[in-house]
C-alpha cells in the first residue's frame, strides 16, 4: 500500500494516516514529524528547519526531498507507506515521481482530504485548546500568525498538487468534513477495502 494523504493543516492527514499505519501495517512518513524529530536531535537539518517552521512557512524542497528520499531507501519502507506532509510543492511531486520510478514503486492513490477551508483556522484553534486544556506542549508553529501562514503556503503551494495528481488521474476525493470514522470508511472505500 502507497498512499499520499492530501490536504491542508487541521485537514485530519495525521489521524488517519495512523488509523491506515495500525490496519495495513505500513509505514507512516510524515515529514512534519521527522523535521520536528531532526530539531530535537539538533542535527544541521533541524538547525536549519527551526525557523523557518515556527513561523510557519515551507522547508526548502532540496532538504525535505533529501529526508524523504533517504527514508524510503530503508528496508522496512518496501512493504509500503502513507506519505502526510509530503509532497507539499509540485517540485516535490516531480521529485517524488523520479524516486518511485528509479524504485520500481507505484502509488496506489492520492487521496485529498477536502475540507471546508473557512473553517480550518477554528478547527486549529480548538485543537490547540483542547491540548492546551490536557497540559500538552503546544507546537511553536501554533500560533495565529503562524496559522495564517501555513494556511497561505498550503493555498498557493500544495493545492496545486491536486490538479497535478487530477491529470495523473491518481487523485481520489474524501470528505474530511465528517467524523473520523466516516472519513475513515470513505477511504477505506477508495482504496478498495
Ligand atoms: P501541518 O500539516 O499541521 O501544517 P506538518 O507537521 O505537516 O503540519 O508540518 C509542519 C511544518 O513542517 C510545515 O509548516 C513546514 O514548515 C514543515 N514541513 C513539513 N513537511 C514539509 C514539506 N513536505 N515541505 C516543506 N516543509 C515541510
């Protein structure tokens, strides 16, 4: 199974993308976790990711392209992966096609968790909250400053990854407006199982 999820930040990406890691046994990739693993390590990826992320713009495609690339290169990533965070640009997308063909491997879908962008900042905000009200750390990148931003670079950056993989004919649509469950079901559906 080799499945992209696609969407903007607040879209649910991360749920489900665990939900398909416990179901299939496949592995999750998702840069947002690597790149905030790499700046707790303080390796010269996180050092140079730091900023950049806290106020909530993208990491340089070369750096981003460089993590995944050596990450689906391992062993345990054959059997398949859910890739949430990635692509985020269609330099990306372009990079992500020149790996799985020098791999052999094909994408079984991409699916788009579509969702009512008007909202996305409310639904952030109280996810924020919510964790806040449980005592968990809150990401520096959880900000409205920051929001505003990721909401932008997803607007102009990632979104044109949906015509991109449209014309591929790859893309498969999801309503991540419903419960978790129903989004669940609805991709299940799409995958064909
Ligand atoms: P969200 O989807 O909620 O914005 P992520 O954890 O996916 O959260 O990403 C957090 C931040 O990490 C992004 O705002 C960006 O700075 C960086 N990042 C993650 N994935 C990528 C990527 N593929 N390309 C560039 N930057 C990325």
């Amino acid at each position: 199974m080799r499945v992209i999820l696609l969407g903007p930040p607040g879209a649910g990406k991360g749920t489900q993308a665990q939900r398909l890691v416990e179901k299939y046994r496949c592995l999750q990739l998702s840069t947002g976790d690597m790149l905030r693993a790499a700046i707790a390590a303080g390796t010269p990826v996180g050092l140079r990711a730091k900023d950049i992320m806290a106020r909530g713009e993208l990491v340089p495609d070369k750096i981003v392209v460089g993590i995944v690339s050596d990450r689906i290169d391992q062993p345990d990533a054959r059997h398949g992966f859910v890739l949430d965070g990635f692509p985020r640009t269609v330099a990306q997308a372009e990079a992500l096609d020149a790996m799985l063909e020098r791999k052999g491997m094909n994408l079984d879908a991409v699916i788009e968790l579509k969702v009512d962008e008007g909202l996305l900042m409310r639904r952030i905000e109280d996810r924020v909250g919510q964790m806040r009200a449980r005592g968990e750390p809150i990401r520096p990148d959880d900000n409205p400053e920051s929001l505003r931003k990721r909401l932008e670079a997803y607007r102009e950056q990632t979104r044109p990854l949906v015509d991109y993989y449209g014309k591929k004919g790859t893309l498969r649509i999801v309503d991540g407006m419903l419960p978790i469950p129903q989004v669940a079901a609805a991709i299940d559906r799409v995958l064909g199982h």
